[in-house]
C-alpha cells in the first residue's frame, strides 16, 4: 500500500518570497506511472480561495519518489497556504491534506 507524506514550510510575511513544499510517495511495489497532482492553495484572510498551483507528476519504479515543488510568485493578499496531493481529477480523490 502506498502512503505520502508532506512537508511544507510556508510562511507568509512580506518579507517573504516563496513556498517550498516536498510531498514524498512511498511506492514498495515499485509500481512506474501512477499519476498524482500536487495542489498549492491560496487563500485570503476571509479563507477565500485566491489561487492554486497545480503540479501533476507521475511516479518512476524507485521505491520511493519525492516531488518538490518551489512556488516564487506568491499571490498579493495571501493569508494562509493549505497543500493537498490528489491521485486524480477524475474521482476526485485527496489523498493528504
């Protein structure tokens, strides 16, 4: 079975200039060409969404695949930053949150 883990640093200030997030699948049957999106939200202080990122990648046979992803272009008015990993579009399933 597979799991995922996520780490993000994320700290929105002014001085502040991007969002690093690393989201690392554990794949032990060493199964190439799953499909999973990296989703990075914006959202204002009302928890309106702003904007999201989204980053698709497809996992390789190593038993473990990290996917890094390095946002610069962070949107005007942002308060708060929530990163999901979804495994598709099509059954809409989160798989971390």
């Amino acid at each position: 079975k597979e799991t995922i883990d996520v780490f993000a640093v994320v700290e929105l200030k002014e001085e502040v200039t991007k969002v690093t997030v690393k989201a690392t699948i554990s794949n032990p049957v060493r199964m190439a060409g799953k499909k999973y999106t990296v989703i990075v939200a914006f959202y204002d202080k009302d928890e309106n969404l702003i904007t999201a990122k989204v980053n698709p990648f497809t996992t390789t046979a190593d038993k473990e695949i990290v996917k890094n992803v390095v946002i610069t272009d962070l949107p005007e008015n942002a308060d708060d930053v929530k990163v999901f990993v979804w495994k598709d579009f099509e059954t809409l399933k989160v798989l971390t949150k």
